[in-house]
C-alpha cells in the first residue's frame, strides 16, 4: 500500500464499451468521499470510430487528491484500457510517461485474427520500450463469469478493480450504481453489482500494490459539474430566460443542460437557423427587456461579428458566451484554445468597445454569469464571457452555491418614461445612459446601427461620431475604475511573473507552487477581465525582472531560427499587454490542442530562470507535446 | 375603430390616438416612392386600431424601405442588413404584449436575409412582415435584387440580369406551416391597407409582399399592369381581403380564390405574365412558435429562485 496525495487515472476503450460512464461514476465516487477531482473527457473525434483505431479513444481521465484539484495533471499513474490501440491516441497526446501502470485487456493476445495478435504484440513491446508498466488483465474472461455480453459490462468491472486499488468502499459504489441504472430496473442494477463485485475481488486477489489517497473533508456543501453546466446553471442563477444558440463544439452542451431545465425553472432555449440568427433574436429579446444569452465558440463568433458591433453601436445588453476551441477555421472542434481573445476584442468593424472577462476556474463559470449580465445591462452594451474546451468539458466540485434575489434580473420596466430623458443621454464622464424598454410610454425612440446622436438619430457629422464613439468607450474606463487590481499568487516581487488568462490559471498555479518549493523567485496573476483590463498591471509587472505570458494559442519563441524580431508574432495576451503596458512582456504558448498539463509548464518555468530540470515526468510530457 | 371609440370611451380623460401620434421624423424617401403609401397605410392602421405608440415596435433591415422605423412615433429598430427578422422573433418571443411589425425589401429578405426569411415563416410567430418590392436595390445606386425582371439592366448587370426574378410568394407559399401570404400593390392605398389590416387581424406571422416601383431605378415596371388592370387577378372571397366598391372598379380580372386552398394558391402564384393582388393563403391552425416560448414567461420570481435553487441541489455531492 502506497500513500500518494494525488494520483491520475485514466481509463479508455472504444467509443460504445462505457469507459465515460465508469470513469465519470469514479469522480463521482471520489468527489463524495470528499477528494478534490478534477476530470476531463477523452472524446474521439469521430461519433463511431472503428473498434481499436488509434483515434477513437473514449474514456475519462480522472484526478484525485487530497487538497482540491485544479486542473488535469500531468502523466497518468493507473490506465485501465479495454484494448491496446486506443493508447496511441492518448501517448500522442502526451498522457504517460515512464512509470505509467497500465491494466490492459489481454484478450487480444489471443485473438483468431493473427494481425491482431501481432498488433497486441508489438504494442506490449514497444510499451515496454516507452518505460510503461502494463499489466495483462483477462477483463473478458472475467466478465463472462458474471455476464453474457462482456461489452456491456467490462466498464463496471473495471469500475470495481479501480476502486479495489484506491481502497473505496463499495456499499458507497453500490448506492451510486443504484441510482446510476435506476431507471434500467433492478436486473441490470443486479447485474453490474455483480460486475463490480467481481472487478472489485479480482483486484483484491490478482493485484499486489494499492493505494491510499488521504481524506481531508472540507466544511459545507460541494457541487460537482463541468463548465457548460456551471456556465448553464450561472445563466439560470441570473435570470436570464432566453438562450439562443446554434449548435456548435464544444459549446452545445451548454444548451443541452439548459433545455431540460428551463422547463423547471421557467425559460426557454431557441435553436436558431444560424449563428447570425441566433444572436439576432438573443438581441431582439434584450431590446425588449429580457436580457439573453447566446452561446457559441469560435466559428460561430466570427458569423455574429456584425450583430456584437450592431450591440455596441446601438447599445444593448447582452450575454454571449464563446467556448473556445482550437483555430482558424474549423480547426480542432473538440480540443482546447485560447485563440479567440483578440477576436473578440476587436472583430467588428470600427472600434467596438465591449466588456470582455475570463473565468479561471469551472466555479467562475457559474459566477461569471450572474455579473456579465448585471454588467450588460449596468454598462448597456454585450459582455462576452471567453470559456474554452478544458472548463467545458472539465469535471470539478466546488462550493454549492446558495441562489439570491439579488442575482436575477429585475421585471421589466414598463413605468412611464420621463420624456425630456433622452434615450442615450449619455453621461460625459462615465458613458452611462438608462435605456428606454419598448412599452414604456414617452420613451419611444429608433434603436440603430448607425451613427446617431442622443437622440438616437441619425447623425453623419463628424462631431457626433466622435463623441458618441468616445462615450460607448469611456463606459470601459467606467468599470476600468470599478475594478480592483488582481491578486498575485506567489510573492509580491521576483524573478519572473507568469500572467495568464482562463483555463490555464490553474496549472500554472500549480507549476509555479513547485518550482517556488525549489527555491524559484516566481509568482504568477490570472487576469478575468480582458477589456477593460484589470486595474495596477503595469505596478505588478515593474515588480518582476521579467514578465511572460503562458497560453494556449500560436505564437513564435524569440530564438526560432528563420523569426526576425522585428516580426515575431506573440501570444494574444501578450501581444494586448505588451501594447497597453509598454512592458517587454515575453511568452510562451503552445496549440497542441490540449490543457496545458502543469510539468510542461513547470519544465518551461525552470528554463527560464535556469533552475535545472526536475527528473520525473515533465521532460517526456514535453516530447509528447512536440516542440 | 377611432370614430366609434370617441363615441363609446366612458372614461372621458383616456386618450385618443391621432394620425400625429404615430408621425415620427419627416420622410426622406424620394418623391413617388412607394414606401410612402405603405407607411400612410400603417400609420392609419395602428390609429385605427388604437395601439397605443408604445406598444408597437417597428423593425427593419437595411435598405431604402428599412428607413420606415424612423418614421413611426413608436418604438423602433433599425438594424442589419437581411436581419429584421430574427430581432423581431426575439422581441416576440419575450414580449407577447407588443405589436410587431417587420419592415424589409426584396434586397433584405430574399437575397441577404433568405435562411431568416425561409425559418421566420416556419416559426410562425405573431408578427406582420411587410416586404416592400421595388425590384431593386436603391440605396446602394441600383443593383439587381433577387426579383429583378429578366433582362432589366441594372449597375451589375450592365447588359441586363442574365437570370429572371426569384417569386417571393411562390417561396413563401412552398415554405412549411406558412400561415398567411397576400400581395398588393403600391399604386392602390385601399388595397394596401385592407391587406395590412388582415395581416395584422391574423394570428400568426403574416407575410404581405407589396410590388412597387423606385421612381428613379425603375419607375417603368409596372407601367403595363396599370395601364392594362387586366394582367392584374384581384383575389375575392368571403374569407379573403375585403374588396370595397372602389377597389373593385379598378380591376376587371376578379378571381374568386378560397384562401384555405394551398394547391390554387400556388397555381395562382405561378402564373406568369399576371399578377395575383389579395390574400392567397391563410391557414389559422399553422403551429405557432411564439405561443411554446411563452411558457413560463409569467412564473413568479420567487418560484424562479426556488426553481433555480432545486437545480443546484441536482449537482450535490
């Protein structure tokens, strides 16, 4: 028995054997033992791969520990996979490393196909030549024992040897599969308690090595979700009534979990012809009052480009949500990025100053929600919140929120409107102007996309577009002054300041935290919003000798053969710090498609501030990565 | 009506609404436009019925006829290009209480705006879409539209258009659970505002092409059909536009058309060289969209949070 205070698990097999039901039900467990978890889907790009195809890996990686986890890990220390071809598609994504403890259906080795014998094989060979640990499992065999079909049941078997190796106790598995195939009447209930039972002894009598994560329960009440339903549960939470969506990867879900519970919870998701259409209703609800939301990801941002600067120019609220996901194009729909920052800045035509903000954490995905919508209708105009695949998809817990009034949007206004107010009177100094709602008598007034004046008429000279232009953007300068500088997490000074936005915030934390625990003069600051950026960053960074930024989407190295200075292209936080801080602001980033895993990052860190290579994991993950 | 509510107000001190109230900014359109008979139309048509100002929203695309929500006193959204209609399904799908009115061309609904066209139809949903056709793009200094006729030439098409004119009411007929289609023409104001009265009366999205000419790009395309009412079929029928004595002397071709009838309503639609004016279809019980997203717009706040709450708890650990 060995005593870790964090292990990473996966397992995977083809899409249709249940891999995602038995890891999500081994967070699940996790999380109510009072871990921290942190799990991500394995999903293969395809709706029904081939059986053993390197790509059609379908699975869960799983991350527990003792304090809570916040982001997925580096290489995994337990595999369990149904066959040994799925593996490829996690090796090249850099998911093991020397040391991995892999469970491996060894039906293969005898299968009466000689090409798949040789294939099981070889693999064996070559993960033995990568430094893996495998451990030959007769899964089917086993499961027959129990079942008839082991394809529908092997995942509950599998179920039952990892929780045999962390030590769980199964009358709590028990309950969860009771509710998991509830609806599927007591015979299947019956049959896979059989199947985990059997999975369960079977690691009890057959493996010679377990471990122990210790508990550390926290106080009050956790949720566990993922990002889209956090950011669906948030939309909820703040009232907003109205999703108008158009189905897009990976940010449909969001929809999904929307649709069933609007029916509780009063409100309605429309499923648009298009991405322009559905942000065009989303606006036509808000014009009316009722503030929406429309959910989308990168694609889909660049159709509703036109109609975020027509809610710009004629100032309506709105919430528009991107699940970023890998660029340009339709690039890599179900992989993660962060590529969309400068878009959404800045594609529209003109200057289109809008309120752009990033959560860190699947928590803020809630949260976040509940303040873009107050923002949208304090500052009138569109806030959109950037997510990306990793919060998506990602699993974690966090503190149950408790709903408040205060959250959900006021009723419509439909009082009497003071008729000399005009309907954009804006405010010199801070932009703001109450916004006339349709049905409100005396506030009659022409919403446009032109140029107008405060009374909302056209305008073509030049004195009224500039200073309507100056006042949709002082109302950024507004919240700007609202806001309160973010929190470095490290000391206050030092040797290096990693700045990051979204996703990443939580690895990064992590591989500072270790390179810090080796004596590195670091720190690292997550910022949430992107425009207006956050107050005091140029103060923070004059506080470090160097400042880089580490994200998730394209750029060049400063030493890339073949890179003229002159013309190398940074990172998108980078390139926005750099210009509105005038800091010589360095980056790193990579578009590998998936979560930056936190030994990556640390290796980055060490070479920066010549700290030597830890030996462990982190150098291979690298390779795995490809540079 | 206005005449009769004078008459009938018990409460003396409620308001009558006047043309004036209804009057937004001066017209700019060009002397001869069509847009002006329309918004004539309309404007009579909401005092008529006495919707107060503010309870109905006028929306637009982009485009000369797109002008309109200018020239209404009442709320009003002058938008995208080819987008008026997502905007005003979204402002249909919170807002149940308010009148709305699209307002589009032929440019903005049947090139820019076709997939919005095609699905707004679909979707049913209470509102009364106005697509005024002139045959042209104006605002952009004459360019071939979608319902350009063959041959006519135009600053794209300096040789004449190469392909004849897409039928919007033959699309709009073809469409599913369409559910009110008429045409009219600008060059007869008791037509046009007898068939935007129907549009409105009806339950459902009514969709009212109006034919006009642009007095600059093509004032001539409809020269023959007004000196010759023959080429014109004036649709009659009980359940039809109301088709006054006036009206009536004008067009020798009555049609008798039940507009319950989908397949005549397409014939009528297809025939070339003439043109069917009133209702051609109307179908009462086509589903509607706007009354699905109604539900559960009037749940109290309290059982909101409550509700919300509920599904926060679904996510327990």
């Amino acid at each position: 028995m060995t005593t870790v205070d964090q292990h990473v698990v996966e397992i995977v097999c083809d899409s249709g054997e249940g891999a995602q039901t038995a890891g999500q039900m081994f967070g699940t467990i996790s999380a109510r033992m009072g871990y921290g978890v942190w799990t991500v889907e394995i999903i293969p790009a395809e709706i029904e791969p081939p059986n053993r195809s390197r790509a059609g890996a379908s699975g869960n990686r799983i991350r527990i520990g003792t304090q809570p986890i916040i982001n997925m890990g580096d290489s995994a220390d337990i595999v369990l996979a149904f066959n040994e071809q799925v593996l490829y598609s996690r090796i090249d994504v850099g998911a093991f490393g020397r040391g991995t403890r892999i469970f491996l259906e060894n039906k293969w080795a005898t299968d009466p196909d000689e090409g798949i014998r040789k294939d099981y094989a070889d693999a064996l060979a070559d993960f033995e030549k990568r430094g893996y640990v495998v451990y030959e499992v007769p899964m089917e065999v086993e499961c027959l024992k129990v079942v008839a079909d082991a394809r529908r049941g092997k995942n509950i078997w599998n179920l039952g040897l990892l929780c045999a190796l962390y030590q769980y106790d199964p009358a709590l598995v028990g309950a969860e599969l009771e509710k998991k195939f509830q609806r599927k009447g007591t015979k299947v209930i019956e049959a896979n308690k059989d199947l985990f039972k059997a999975g369960y002894e079977w690691c009890q009598e057959n493996v010679d090595f377990g471990f122990q994560v210790p508990v550390q329960p926290s106080e009050g009440q956790s949720v566990v979700m993922n990002g889209n339903t956090a950011a669906a549960l948030g939309i909820m939470a703040a009232g907003m009534d109205l999703c108008s969506m158009y189905p897009i990867t990976p940010a449909t879900s969001v929809s999904h979990y929307l649709a069933a519970a609007f029916q509780r919870t009063g409100g309605v998701v429309h499923q648009a012809e298009d991405e322009i259409a559905a942000i065009g209703f989303a606006i036509g609800a808000s014009y009316a009052g009722k503030t929406a939301v429309t959910v989308t990801s990168g694609p889909g941002l660049a159709l509703k480009t036109e109609f975020i600067g027509l809610a710009v120019m004629s100032e309506i609220p709105l919430v528009i949500v991107v699940v970023q996901r890998g660029g340009p194009s339709t690039g890599l729909p179900t992989r993660v990025e962060q590529g969309d920052l400068l878009a959404s800045l800045y594609a529209a035509p003109g200057d289109a100053p809008k309120i752009v903000m990033a959560p860190t954490t699947i928590a803020e995905c809630f949260h976040f929600m509940i303040t873009a919508r107050k923002l949208a209708e304090a500052y009138r105009g569109p806030v959109i919140v950037l997510t990306d695949a990793n919060l998506a998809t990602g699993q974690t817990l966090f503190e149950r929120p408790v709903v408040e009034e205060s959250w959900f949007a006021p009723p419509v206004d439909q009082s009497d409107w003071q008729p000399d107010v005009k309907p954009y009177a804006w405010d010199d100094d801070t932009g703001l102007s109450p916004r006339p709602i349709p049905g409100q008598r005396d506030g009659s007034y022409v919403l446009t996309g032109l140029a107008h004046d405060e009374n909302s008429r056209i305008a073509y000279d030049s004195d009224i577009n500039q200073r309507s232009m100056n006042r949709r953007s002082r109302k950024l300068h507004t919240l700007h002054k609202s806001l309160k500088p973010p929190v470095v997490h490290g000391d206050d000074s030092g040797d290096l300041l990693v700045v990051s936005w979204g996703s990443t915030g939580g690895a990064i934390e992590e591989a500072v935290d270790r390179v810090r625990a080796d004596g590195g003069k670091l720190s690292c600051v997550s910022l949430r919003f992107l425009s207006p950026l956050e107050p005091g960053l140029k103060e923070i960074f004059d506080r470090f000798k160097k400042v880089m930024t580490i994200e998730i989407n394209y750029s060049e190295p400063a030493d890339e053969p073949g890179i003229p200075e002159a013309n190398r292209r940074y990172s998108q936080l980078a390139w926005l710090l750099r210009a509105t801080t005038l800091v010589d602001i360095d980056c790193w980033s990579r578009v590998s498609g998936i979560p930056l895993p936190p030994g990556v990052i640390e290796a980055e860190l060490r070479r920066r501030i010549n700290l030597k290579p830890r030996s462990g994991a982190d150098v291979r993950i690298e390779a795995g990565l490809g540079s | 009506m206005y005449g009769l509510k004078l008459d009938w107000d018990p409460e003396p001190e409620t308001k009558c609404f006047v043309l004036q109230d209804y009057q937004g900014l001066e017209p700019r359109w060009c002397p001869g436009c069509g847009d002006l008979a329309v918004l004539a139309a309309l404007q009579r048509l909401v005092r008529d019925e006495q919707i107060p100002p503010e309870k109905i929203a006028v929306i637009s695309g982009i485009g000369c006829s797109s002008r309109f929500p200018h020239y209404m006193k009442t709320y009003g959204f002058h938008g995208l290009h080819g987008r008026p209609l997502p905007i005003a399904s979204g402002v249909r799908s919170r807002r149940p209480d308010l009148d709305v009115f699209v307002i589009t061309g032929d440019g903005d609904c049947c090139a820019i705006g076709t997939s919005h066209w095609i699905h707004a139809i679909r979707y049913n949903m209470n509102m009364t879409v106005l697509m005024l056709d002139n045959n042209i793009y104006g605002l952009t200094k004459m360019q071939s539209s979608p319902t350009t006729r063959l041959g006519k030439k135009s600053n794209t098409h300096p040789r004449g258009t190469i392909l004849g004119p897409l039928d919007p009411i033959s699309v709009t007929l073809s469409i599913t659970n369409a559910s009110f289609v008429a045409q009219t023409v600008d060059w007869n104001p008791p037509h046009v505002l007898a068939t935007i009265r129907a549009a409105h009366e009806h339950q459902g999205l009514s969709f009212v092409r109006i034919m006009q000419r642009c007095p600059h790009y093509t004032p001539e395309i409809w020269t023959e059909y007004q000196q010759d009412p023959s080429c014109i079929f004036l649709l009659d029928h009980p359940d039809g536009i109301p088709v006054d004595a006036g009206v009536a002397r004008l067009f020798e071709n009555k049609v008798d058309h039940d507009p319950s009838d989908l397949p005549a309503a397409r014939d009528l639609a297809a025939l070339d060289e003439v043109i069917p004016i009133g209702l051609l279809y109307r179908n009462p019980d086509a589903q509607r969209y706007d009354l699905a997203m109604h539900e559960g717009l009037d749940m109290p706040l309290d059982d909101r949070i409550t509700a919300a709450q509920a599904e926060v708890d679904r996510f327990l650990i």
